[in-house]
C-alpha cells in the first residue's frame, strides 16, 4: 500500500499518438489535509475512494488505499467535496517496463499535462519517453489536491 511514484511535467503532445488507453476522469476532495487526502473518483464508468498519507520529504512515496465504489456512489460522495473539481484526460503509455499516465487537465487547469510513473523501489531506473519535461516530483502545487485549491491558471 505504499506508492512509489515520479512526476514530470509534458514538452509535447506526442504522447498521444503512442497511447493504448484514455479515460476522462472527475475527481474531488472530501479532505485535503497534507497528512491525508481523501478523493472521490469517476473514471470511465467506474467510481473510486482513496486515502493518501503524507509524502515523504522527498515526494517519492507515500501510503495510499483505493477501493472501487458504484458510480452512482462516488456521484454523491463528490456533491460533498471541497470546492475545486478536477477534470482531465488520462492517458496511459507503455514504455519500456513501465506504464506512463499522463494526465491532460481542462478546466481551471487547462493547459497543464503531467506524466506519472509507478515505481517498485525509490532506486529503480525507467526509460524517459521524449516527451518528458522538467520532473516535479515532491512539488506540493503539482498534487491534484493542491490543483484543486490552487488551479494553474491563477499561476
């Protein structure tokens, strides 16, 4: 239940081209308290609730728990959220081992695209697609409950 993970932002939008999968995505937060998030999910047609705990200093890892809920569930549970939906577009590209999410945000956040990477230790080397900018792991402002509160379009 501990999630390794690294995050870039995207110079280009070639990823699309090399994607096997979309889903758009609506999320929002019941509670987005830097000790623990709690977010509502819609992806696809499917509903979701997930605990996050604190990142580590270095932003590589942290606790996180994900049940899948019924839609319809997760529909009323964001009625309830803190002000401040996310709306994107996930893609997911596989690269070398590994499967890149990258995620195209609209709304208040519109122009911002961020690729994630899952990791199975801190240490473990990936191959960086051509489209990978800057890394932006452990930046608080990049977290989806921070995009929430404080969107990229008041930057």
């Amino acid at each position: 239940m501990i999630e390794i993970e690294r995050k870039f932002l995207v110079t280009s939008l070639h990823f699309k081209q090399e994607a096997f999968k979309k889903a758009r995505i609506i999320q929002g937060f019941l509670n987005t308290h830097k000790e623990r998030t709690v977010r509502v999910r819609i992806k696809a047609d499917n509903g979701f609730i997930t605990v996050k705990g604190q990142s580590k200093e270095d932003g590589l890892s942290r606790f996180e728990w994900e049940k899948e809920i019924p839609k319809d569930e997760a529909e009323a549970l964001l009625k309830l959220c803190e002000p401040g939906v996310i709306d994107k577009i996930r893609y997911e590209i596989k690269v070398g081992n590994h499967t890149f999410e990258v995620d195209e945000f609209y709304g208040d956040n519109e122009g911002l695209i961020i690729a994630e990477v899952e990791l199975e230790s801190e240490n473990e080397t990936f191959l960086k697609p051509n489209w990978i900018g800057g890394e932006v792991t452990g930046n608080i402002k990049y977290y989806n409950s921070q995009l929430s509160k404080n969107p990229y379009n008041t930057w």
